[in-house]
C-alpha cells in the first residue's frame, strides 16, 4: 500500500478510471491466483484433512490457519472476477468493445 501511495504522489498523470480500476482488478486477480499455487495443498484438501485425522492440536491449528487464509485469498479471487465480469458487461453495453487488458 505504501509503494502504491508514493506512486500516486510522484505520479501526477495517475488518474482513477474504470480502465484504471479493471487493471487494478486484474492485478489483484492475478496475485491472488499466484499466492493459491503457492499452497502446498487445495482449500478442499484442507477441509478434509480437518475432517479425517487424526490431528494433534499443533497440525490442527496450522491447517485451520492455512485453510483461513486461503479463504480470504478466495474471497478476493471471486471478487475481482465478478467486477472484471461486472465491467465486461458494462462496456458491452454501452457499445464499447470489451478492452483487453494485457
């Protein structure tokens, strides 16, 4: 947050636009993408090993904390793709192509 407010600040050609906020979309999107492959197993794996044990409380609690931060990082996931869907659609609507973003 601190390098994306010194940009801002040095930066006075940065401007907010939905283009602008899209790409921001899409970089979010993609580092949340990133940090989930870096997890050596998938939310799903995680439920179930919560579920079928055995567990001491020491793996339990690492499991739980893990599985809790992928939760979040889902949650971001989801969210970005619904605005960048969100966002697709307007500029549709509005007669505009969508704008690719890469």
């Amino acid at each position: 947050f601190e390098e994306l407010k010194e940009i801002v600040q040095e930066d006075k050609t940065i401007f907010f636009s939905a283009q602008n906020e899209a790409k921001v979309a899409q970089s979010l999107l993609d580092v949340a993408e990133d940090m989930l492959k870096k997890y050596p197993t998938t939310l799903r794996e995680d439920m179930r090993l919560l579920k079928e044990g055995p567990l001491d409380e020491d793996q339990r609690l690492a499991i739980e904390y893990r599985r809790s931060k992928k939760a979040l990082v889902h949650q971001l996931k989801q969210r970005m793709e619904d605005y960048l869907e969100q966002h697709a659609s307007r500029r549709a609507g509005a007669g505009n192509p969508a704008v690719s973003l890469e």
